[in-house]
C-alpha cells in the first residue's frame, strides 16, 4: 500500500571554477601560511570564480549535470529552489535566471537565503512542496560566489572561502511511508537570530547600500557549532528512529575539519562515514553539502539505499540537518 510521497534524489551535480587558489598563494598577498591555515581549518586550496563567472552560470553548469544523471528534460521541472548568499543581482532572484538559462518555462523559481544552511533549508522547502504534491520535480541549488564579499586583507575569514555550486534533482513518488522509504525521511531547520553578529557581512541594500564584506567571530562561532549542529541531527534521529551508527555517509556543511572532527565524535559517527572535501574546496556556503554529495557519488560510494545525513550551521544563526536514503 502506498501511504506518502517521498522526494527521491534521483541525479546529483557539481561545478568549480577552474582557477585554484592554494594556500601558498594566499601567503603572497596577506600574512598567512599553509601551516597555519592548514593548524586551523584543514583547508588547502579553493576554487576562485574569474570575473566573467557569475553565481547563476556556476549554479546553472551544475544544474545541468544533475538533470543528466537524472535523465530528466529541464522542461519536465516545476519547482527551482537556489540557496545563496551572493546572488547575481539584488533581483531578480539568481534562480529565476537559471531558469531561463535552463529553458524551464513553469511552475516557481526562486531563492533562499540561510548562508551556509541554505542548501539544507531549500532541501526542506522543496520537499514540502513535493510530498505535498504541488509540484512533481525540483532542482535544489546551492550555488556561491564567496570571493566577491571576502575582506582580502583579512587573513582570519580571507583563507576559509571558496566558490562553487552543487545541484540535486528531487522527484516526488510513492513510498510505504516506512522509515525504509527512499527518498528525504526527515527535515529539521532552526534559527536564532541573537547571535547575528558573529557571522555578518557588513553592507546590504537597506543599510549601507552597499555589498559590504564578510565579517565572523571564529572562536565564538566554533563554540556553538558543534553543540546547536549535534543537537538537531539528534532530533532528526530520533524521529526516524535511526541510530547514528545506522548512517551510511554523513555529508557535513564543509567548514572547518575541527568542528566536523567534533560533530562526529559527540554523535558517534566513525571516521569512515564522513565526507570531506574543505581541504581542496574551502568553506563554499550553501555549495558545500552538494559539492560533497557530488563527490561522494562520483566515488561510488552511494548506493541505492545508503542513509545520508546532512546538516550545516551559517550566519543568524542557522541550522539544520536532512536524512535521506538515496
């Protein structure tokens, strides 16, 4: 008997820059080193988008290949949901310019703002939209141009960014509503906005009037990370009833290896399961998850049925986790 609609991912994609910047080459222009960046983040090198490359034509390249994998025609989407924090312009919103560079001509197309948690909170929107039967297909985006709102002269914040775009193809179809369904078994999203000022960028449209730069507290943010990230995907848990042990690859927002290290150790996640790719892609925002996804699966090491957890932390705070079954 079929008892819901669960959102399948049915194809993954990804897309970098071609320009590496290494941590060598940062050294050059503020007072840095690959040690030191290395001691505190685990980063060594990061995609760098040029100036002809803008937030929808990553977003949009990756896109494309996820509906490949997928062997879904860009006119059979009916839901765009693009996460990002550094959109092409003001308005309209970067996904509906991937739309029209996509040729998909219905249903909506439209952003999410949530910073590093984007990729995370437009999962859970699409999904409510598909189990929900408003729409049939989604294309999740998460897609950055970090470089563009970085302070280069900081060499706190500078090192820890790169640009990229990761991509998902969702599609809605009938499950037993077991937790051995495919497809997203659980969501959870969460904010607090009292912590504003310790992950900003300090310029916008309705204050400065201008785009601003990157602006974070590292130790302050470090310190809350690991305690509001392991709590929500305890939640996520137990409401599927899954151990963490049962989890097949955790898939974290890639932002510095010492607070994946400590998500997974508090959680009990072995070393194995985790994906991690900051040290060659750097902090990419919303990017990070699918960048991650993307590699994982170009590496075999999805499979039909594998348990993914997903979770993320970004500026407001905000965050959240998603387990799915591929």
């Amino acid at each position: 008997m079929v008892a819901v609609l669960r959102s399948v991912i049915r194809g993954v994609g990804a897309h970098l820059p071609k320009r590496i910047v290494s941590n060598e080459d940062l050294s050059k222009i503020v007072d840095t080193s690959d040690a030191w960046i290395q001691e505190r983040s685990g980063i060594a090198n990061r995609h760098i988008a040029d100036e002809t490359e803008k937030t929808s034509d990553l977003g949009a390249a990756a896109a494309k290949q996820a509906l490949v994998r997928a062997g879904i025609d860009p006119i059979d989407i009916d839901l765009i949901v693009c996460a990002t924090a550094t959109p092409d312009r003001t308005f309209p919103a970067t996904a509906v310019r991937i739309q029209s560079m996509l040729g998909v001509t219905k249903g909506a197309a439209f952003d999410v703002q949530a910073v590093c948690s984007g990729f995370v909170y437009a999962l859970a929107i699409a999904d409510n939209f598909l189990k929900t039967g408003q729409s049939k297909r989604a294309l999740v985006i998460g897609a950055e141009t970090f470089s563009r709102i970085l302070d280069w002269s900081d060499r706190s914040t500078c090192v820890l960014f790169g640009d990229g775009a990761g991509a998902v193809v969702l599609e809605a179809q009938p499950q037993h509503g077991t937790r051995n369904d495919r497809g997203i078994l659980a969501t959870r999203l969460r904010s607090d906005g009292r912590y504003e000022d310790l992950l900003y960028v300090d310029g916008g449209a309705g204050s400065t009037k201008t785009v601003g730069h990157l602006r974070m507290n590292g130790r302050e943010v470090f310190r809350h990370a690991i305690q509001k990230i392991s709590g929500v995907i305890e939640e996520t848990l137990v409401e599927t009833g899954y151990a963490a042990d049962e989890i097949d690859l955790f898939i974290p927002h890639q932002a510095n290896k010492r607070i994946l290290d400590g998500i997974a150790k508090k959680l009990g996640v072995a070393p194995e399961k985790i994906v991690m790719t900051l040290h060659k892609h750097g902090n990419t925002s919303a990017a990070s998850i699918p960048l991650a996804l993307n590699e994982a699966f170009e590496a075999h090491r999805v499979k039909e049925g594998s348990l993914i957890l997903m979770e993320a932390m970004g500026g407001g705070f905000t965050w959240g986790a998603v387990l799915a079954r591929w």
